[in-house]
C-alpha cells in the first residue's frame, strides 16, 4: 500500500504528464490549423481571380453562346509499307467544332474529325440538367475478362462512362470558354500561384470535381482573360502505328501486319507525366463578351491542333429540341 507522501509524489507525476501531453498535442494541431488557414485562403483567391476575370471578359452576360470552329489536327504517325519497310510521315487531320451552350443546365457539343484511315467521325456530347449522353451512343463493352461476353453490369457501367464522358466533356469546353461548368458538374477551385506561359505571367486556379475531372486555368495577370487551361496526366503512351500496304499475296499481307504488331510493341513507353495545355489566342469582344478567335492544342510542349472560330453568336435564341433525348447504349 502507498503512503501518503508516495501518493502526493504520484499524483504529481500524474498531472506533470498530463500538461506535457497536453502540449503535445496542441503543438500537433497547430500545423493543421495553419493547414487549414492556407487551404480556405487558396479557395477564397481562386474565386476572386475567377470572379475578376469573369466581369472583365463580360461572362456574367452570357445566357446562351454558340460557335463553329475548324480544326486542324497535326499527326505524326509510322507507315508499316511491307514487312521489311517502315516510314514515319506526318498528316494534317481536318474537322469541326459545333458548341451551343444554354446555362445553366442545357448544352451540346457535335465534334467531326477525319481520320487516318480516310474516314471521318462524328458525335454529339448532350447534357439536360442531371442528364447526360452521347448521340450515336457508346456500344456496350465487356468489362470481364471474357471479352465476348456481355452481362446487365457491362451495359451499366457503359452507360455510366457514356455520361460521365459527356459530363466531362462539355465541361472543358465550358471552362476554358466562359470559366464555370454545367449545374450537373460540381467543382471545387483552389488557387496555385503564379505561373508563366510562354512569357505570359498567369494566376494559375486548379479546378476539381469528381471522377477524376482535373484542370488548371490559367489567367492573364495583366488583363485578367483567360490565357489557357492545362490538363496534366500519367499514362503510357504509343505511337501510332498504321499499315499502308495493299497487295493480293496473303503471305504478304500477313507479314506486314505482324512487323505492324512488332512495331507497336517496340514503340509502346511506360507511363510517364504528360501535359496538354489549350492557349487562348486572338480575343475579340461580342456583344459585350471578349472570348477567343483561335486555340492553340499543345501536348509536351509541341503543337498537335489548332482551332478557327469563325462564328460566335452570344444571347441569341435557341431550339429547346435540339437537347431533348435519353441516355442509351448500342448493343
């Protein structure tokens, strides 16, 4: 049993240990509050960058906005000729941009592209409020490991990537263009810094939603207009690799496709960081509202497309028909 004076000692002891650990763990929540502090202040100077260039640009006008554009896609590519010759050539791919935008929640975005094999492609992205699909609709994918096989989960999950790319879609469009998302696309900003592109000094704002939707804008600190959006990601990389032979002899023909094969696979790099930056070149002033005449696509540093608008029509009336429809799938 403790005496009187062992149980003063201890008591003691007792409440010495309690204040030190009391101070510990008021020392380790300070570097969170300063945490916290420096987060709610990054998301308070995003929205007042973004506000500040919204009411230069006169986006707060804006109900509805339409434009074309002409594109030009600059493609690099390996031309399997035969199974002993291999040559890279380069092509320019031409297409068309039709936008027509109906804040806060209607929207339509028909993209046409040639492609390297000679033919062109064409689909349209629609969004009505929570709703969101493609026209020509996805066709189903098998998500198993049995790749023949398609099950009820398969045409879920397609019909889920179907809205969520055509979410994601219209919503960089709308970003770089007018600086807000579709009502149906939650985003949470929080500012960078400062960063330079190309000689340009810009406040950098990162731009989050969900499912993976991730972008950088970028905004002119001299004129507060929209300079870019820059999008950054990891993924393996390959080279386009096409055959460009035509002959009766099958052995040939098998031939080339096989070195086809070889190449793709010599060709094909581990993941690596990869960024795609859209400049906003050439602004003009609409009915009140400064957007964009050309967008410059580059990826790594090196030029792959460029966009003409060539029409824009800000707060003119449009066709409530044209965004009806419902979310389907091809099987």
């Amino acid at each position: 049993m403790f005496s009187l004076k062992t149980n003063k000692w201890f008591l003691l002891l007792t409440v010495m240990a309690a204040c030190i650990a009391s101070v510990v763990i008021v020392q380790a929540q300070l570097p969170n509050l300063d945490a916290e502090r420096e987060k709610a202040a990054n998301v308070a100077r995003a929205r007042e960058v973004i506000q500040q260039a919204r009411s230069v640009a006169g986006f707060e006008l804006v109900q509805t906005l339409t434009f074309k554009a002409q594109t030009e896609r600059f493609v690099k590519y390996f031309s399997v000729q035969s199974p002993t010759k291999v040559v890279e050539n380069d092509k320019t791919l031409s297409g068309k941009i039709e936008a027509e935008f109906w804040f806060p929640d209607r929207f339509r975005l028909k993209l046409k592209s040639d492609t390297l094999t000679g033919f062109d492609v064409s689909h349209t992205e629609i969004l009505n409020g929570e709703l969101a699909w493609r026209d020509p609709p996805m066709q189903v994918r098998s998500f198993g490991q049995d790749r023949r096989v398609i099950d009820v989960g398969d045409v879920e999950r397609t019909m889920l990537m179907q809205t969520r790319t055509a979410k994601q879609q219209v919503a960089l469009y709308t970003l770089g263009w007018l600086l807000q998302t579709p009502s149906s696309v939650a985003v949470e900003m929080s500012y960078l810094g400062v960063a330079n592109l190309e000689g340009q000094q810009c406040d950098a704002v990162l731009v989050e939603g969900q499912e993976g939707f991730r972008k950088i804008l970028l905004l002119d600190r001299a004129t507060r207009l929209p300079a870019g959006l820059a999008v950054v990601f990891y993924e393996a990389m390959r080279e386009t690799v096409i055959v460009e032979a035509h002959a009766f002899d099958r052995r040939f023909m098998r031939d080339t496709y096989a070195r086809a094969r070889q190449e793709r696979l010599a060709r094909s790099k581990p993941p690596q960081r990869h960024e795609v930056i859209w400049r906003f070149l050439d602004h003009t002033t609409i009915n009140g509202v400064t957007l964009p005449q050309r967008v410059k696509v580059t990826l790594d540093g090196k030029t792959i497309e460029e966009m003409t608008v060539g029409e824009y029509k800000v707060n003119q009336p449009l066709n409530p028909k044209r965004f009806e429809g419902k979310p389907e799938v091809k099987y």
